[in-house]
C-alpha cells in the first residue's frame, strides 16, 4: 500500500480509543500497489488449526507466537553453553 500525506490529530469526537492511533488521522491519499488472498488462519490468535493445514502452511505456522517461542526455545539454552 501507497500512503501519502500529513498525518494529522482527528477532530474532537472522530477519536477512536478502541485503536491505538485512534487520535490521529490517515492521510486522505492511498493507493493499493498489490492485492493478496486473505490467510488460511490467523497467525495472530491462538486459534486451533488442523495439522493438514498446519503442514500446508508451514511458513505461515512457523510465524503464530506458541510455534516461534517452540522454535527458539532450544536456541536460547545453548547458546549461554556455547559462550562458556
């Protein structure tokens, strides 16, 4: 996506305290550079996904918070060995 402009504070009453940049507001210019197919799963969420569609999407399963803490665990022991 193609954002041009000045971002600038909303005025009193267009605030939106559900977001987190509910103060300000986007530039009025926007231009889509490539569209993309929504995701097979939220990567986000803990949301439970089949193994098959785990193992299709395997580079999008590796990005969900409870794989990458799995993934990284093993790393994060050796390396304090690996300095000693």
């Amino acid at each position: 996506m193609l954002v041009a402009g000045t971002v600038q504070a909303r005025r009193p009453g267009n605030e939106n305290p559900e977001l987190p940049t509910g103060e300000i507001g986007s530039p009025r210019r926007r231009r889509v550079l490539a569209e993309s197919d929504p995701l097979p799963f939220p990567i986000e969420s803990g949301a439970e996904v089949s193994e098959k569609v785990r193992l299709k999407y395997g580079n999008l399963d590796i990005r969900r918070p409870t794989m990458a803490a799995a993934l990284l665990r093993p790393v994060r022991r050796s390396v304090p060995h690996r300095r000693r």
